[in-house]
C-alpha cells in the first residue's frame, strides 16, 4: 500500500569540473496514512529528492511510482496532471498569492481544478479552520504572522486532497515555538486525512514525532535509529 516510491533513482550535478553525486540508487516508499521525517544536514539533497518525488524534476535514472503510476517515462503535462492531483507541497516560505486572502489562497487550487466556487469556498474555509486560523480567513498574507502564513500554505497544498503531502522545511522559517503549534495542526490534518506525508526538517524534536526517519547516505535513502 505504498503511495509513493522511489525506485533505483539516480540524480547527478554538474559543477564546472566536478560531478555532485546527489542520488545513487535510491530506493524509498511512503505507505498510505505515515508521516516520515527526511532528516539531513544542508546541502545532502532533501529538495532534490523532494522535488524528485513530486515530479517537479527528472532523475537521471530510476522511476517514482506515484499510487502505482510509474511516471519516470511520462510526458511533461502527466506528470503535471498527477501532481495536481495526487501531491501537496508546502515549502519553507509560504509562496501565497499577495493580492488575494487567506481564503481565496485556499481556493485557488480547487478553482484551478475546476471545482465550482461555492464547493471550493466551503472546503477552504473547513480547511483553515483545521488549521485553527478560520478567523484570519478574509486577511491578506502580508497581514498575517508568519506561523500565520505557513498555516494557510499547508491549508493550500491539502485542498485538492492530495494523496501526499511533501513539506521542505515548513517550519524552518519559524521561531521554535511557533514552530511546534504550526507542525502541530499540520500533525492534526495529516492525521485526520489519512495523507501521507515526507517532511524534510532540521528540527530534531519534530522529527522524533514522526512515524520514521530517514536520511541520505552516500546517495541512498536509509532509516534513522529509533
Ligand atoms: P538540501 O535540500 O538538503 O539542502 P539540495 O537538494 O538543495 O540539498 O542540494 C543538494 C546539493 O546539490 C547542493 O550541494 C546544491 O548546491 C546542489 N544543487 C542543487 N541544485 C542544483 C542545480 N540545479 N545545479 C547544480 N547543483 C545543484
Ligand atoms: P500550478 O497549478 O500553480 O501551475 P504546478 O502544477 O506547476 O502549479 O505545480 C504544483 C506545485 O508545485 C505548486 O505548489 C507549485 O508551487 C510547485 N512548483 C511548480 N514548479 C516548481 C518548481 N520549479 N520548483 C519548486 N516548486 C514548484
């Protein structure tokens, strides 16, 4: 019941002279329901497997099988059309849209999806109030703290209901406290939706809440004691 593997994959850099060996073989799958912690110092390659995993980028070698779609070999816009619907991404900066409210970020995606605008509203709304931030629904990203922000970008990236979530940091960006509140609504929906979720995070405590660890080893995905 794996939603996502990454089988064999390989991704390289070239820098100038030298060849950055990113991903060497790396095998790894995420079962339905877990959250797992990507755990690794700056530099090892947790975006790059991330965005290897939401077929943001092509590996160099092996496949990612996304609830048993193998899409190494698809075409562009596949990929893009299960990534719309099978993946969430929330980053260490919120990316919302400036001009438009909490709310309206939360629709957007659905809107996008070609969800009528009253059912795109009323998840969105459900959504942040998940998110315990339904009160600041109609304030603009700029308006909003930055705990506040990352709440609405999490609220986002679920509201097509996504398969898996992937999160870069999603509390990197934050104080340590506020950090733990935000991680914990993102546990609380995770939890409640039965998504399953690959968090990279440099933050130990958050980590050890998680299902699993893993990390990146001389290109490999390997598990983290317990
Ligand atoms: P992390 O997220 O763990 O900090 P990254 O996946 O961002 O690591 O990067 C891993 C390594 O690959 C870094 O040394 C980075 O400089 C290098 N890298 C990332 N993207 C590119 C790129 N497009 N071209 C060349 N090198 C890159
Ligand atoms: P949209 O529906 O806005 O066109 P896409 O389907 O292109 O978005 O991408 C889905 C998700 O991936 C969005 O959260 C978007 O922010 C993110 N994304 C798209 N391209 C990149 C990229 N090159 N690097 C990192 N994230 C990206």
């Amino acid at each position: 019941d794996s939603v996502l593997e990454l089988k064999a994959v390989d991704r390289r850099y070239v820098q100038g002279p030298k060849e950055l060996v990113i991903l060497n073989g790396a095998d790894f799958a995420l079962r339905s329901g877990e959250m797992v912690a990507l755990v690794a110092p700056s530099g090892a390659g947790k975006s790059t497997l991330l965005h290897i995993a939401g077929l943001l980028e092509y590996p160099d070698g092996g496949d990612v099988v996304v609830n048993g779609t193998s899409c190494a070999g698809l075409p562009d816009e596949q990929r893009t059309a299960i990534r719309r619907s099978e993946i969430g991404f929330v980053y260490q900066f919120h990316h919302l849209l400036p001009e438009f409210s909490a709310l309206e970020n939360v629709m957007m995606p659905q809107l996008i999806a070609g969800l009528p605008p009253a059912e795109a509203k009323e998840r969105a709304a459900q959504l942040l109030a998940y998110m315990k931030i339904g009160q600041r629904a109609a304030h603009r990203p700029a308006e909003l703290s930055g705990g506040e922000q990352q709440r609405v970008a999490i609220a986002r990236a679920v509201a097509n209901a996504p398969l898996v979530l992937l999160a870069d940091e999603p509390t990197g960006n934050l104080d340590p406290k506020t950090a733990g509140y935000v991680f914990e609504a993102l546990e609380a929906l995770v939890r409640q939706s039965g998504l399953a979720a690959l968090i990279a995070t440099h933050n130990e405590e958050l980590a050890a809440r998680m299902d699993r660890r893993v990390t990146l080893a001389e290109g490999k995905v390997v598990p983290l004691p317990e």
